[in-house]
C-alpha cells in the first residue's frame, strides 16, 4: 500500500529536482550531469575487504548525486530510479566489456534487510537494477535481474558502523534462493548496488555467489560488480587506473 501511494503521489504532487531542489523537474540537466554525465571508473575502498570483486562506480556519493540516491531510497521518490539506473547502466557496461563471454549480463542486486525495504516501502537496489537492465536493453546489450540472493538472518543497521564491523554484520547473512544455481549458470553474473561504502555487503555477495558456481561464465579469475556511487575517497585510490 505504502509503494501504491508512492507511485500515485509522484503523478500528482509538484516535483523537484532530486539533486538541488530547483522546482518543476524531477532530475535537473545539472544535476543529471553529475549523476551519470562522467565516465564510469573503477572504485576500491580502503581496506578493501577480502574476495571484494572488480568495482566500477558512476560517480561520487556527493553533492547532487547523494542527494538522488537520498530521496529515492530513504524519501520514496521512485522516479529517480530511472536516472540511478543509468548511471547504473554505464557502470555495468563499464565493468562486463573487460571479460565478454557467453549468455546475458545477469544484474544480481544485494538484498536489502527485509525490516528496512518494509519501512522504506520499496527494495531501492532492485528498483534501480531493473531500470539499468532496460537502459542496457535499449542499447541491445542483453540484461535481465537476476534476483537469487535473499537474506538468511537479520543484520543490524550499517550506517553506525565501521568497515570490520560491518563485515562481522554480514558475514553469513545472505543466501541463495531456490533454484538460483540455475538461473546464475544462464549468463554473465555483475553484482549491483546503489552505493560502495566499505564494500563489505559486495564481498559478501560475491563469496556466495561463488558458493552457489554463479562466476561459471564470467572469465577465469574476473568478478565484476558495479554500483551508481562511491566515496570520492574510492576513486582516489584508483586515480592511475586505466
């Protein structure tokens, strides 16, 4: 009900732009710019967490682009997922053309905890990942969502804590749902996410996908995940990447 009015309120409520404010438009040129206008680059946190798989990220998480990814996830503003998923877009295409191989790309979205998607109305990650696989659909790149992790116990809120917390937080908390084996043997797994902090929840993700054969397809050796933005800290790192 709550994600119902959401949808229903985006059509008859005046609209500002997500990232500044400026009123009558949902995503100002500006501010769409700083989103998804860049090129796309590889992103390490530091630490970086053990079995984290190669990260391309779309932009900074600052300025207009924390504030779009703000409003769609913590404020509902779901038509801003099609922006996010852009970004998205380009971080993927970014990422999967180092190791092309057989099959679709297979966007595999971190699951949100169900008491937070429950609160917010909606799985923003998701959201964003299925707007991104229609981006690169449009550009006859085959993706689809390939919606196998689930969450196998509750995990506490990470915003309060730092990188080796966050990794106790997560170790173990994801599984792999029901037949998800088969649908990751399909084609060319990239993890996705809204956002790279300390990239514990991608090393996570990535060590069960890995348990569950997901990376069969992908080139030996090559993991890929891609997020719409990272610390500016992330990119500094990799400032000399090419």
């Amino acid at each position: 009900m709550r994600g119902w009015w959401r949808e229903i309120a985006g059509l008859v409520l005046p609209v500002a732009c997500g990232g500044c404010g400026r009123p009558r438009t949902e995503l100002c040129a500006e501010c769409g710019a700083q989103l998804y206008g860049g090129a796309p680059r590889r992103v390490s946190p530091d630490p970086e967490p053990p079995g984290l798989p190669v990260v391309h990220a779309a932009a900074g998480y600052e300025n207009a682009v924390r504030a779009v990814l703000l409003a769609h996830k913590e404020r509902g503003v779901l038509g801003l997922a099609g922006a996010a998923g852009r970004a998205l877009a380009g971080a993927v295409r970014a990422g999967a053309g180092l190791s092309p191989g057989p099959g679709p790309l297979l966007l595999v979205p971190v699951p949100s905890a169900r008491r937070a998607v429950a609160a917010r109305g909606h799985d923003p990650a998701r959201r964003i990942a299925l707007a991104a696989a229609a981006e690169l659909r449009r550009a006859r790149m085959p993706a689809r969502v390939a919606g196998v992790l689930r969450q196998r116990r509750p995990v506490a809120d990470q915003s309060g804590l730092g990188a080796r917390e966050r990794r106790a937080n997560l170790t173990g908390a994801l599984g792999i749902v029901a037949g998800g084996e088969r649908l990751l043997a399909a084609g060319r797994v990239v993890l996705v996410d809204d956002l790279l902090t300390t990239g514990a929840s991608l090393a996570e993700a990535a060590r069960v996908i890995d348990g569950a054969g997901g990376w069969r397809s992908t080139a030996p050796g090559v993991r890929h995940a891609a997020v719409v933005a990272a610390s500016p800290s992330a990119f500094e790192i990799n400032r000399n990447w090419n």
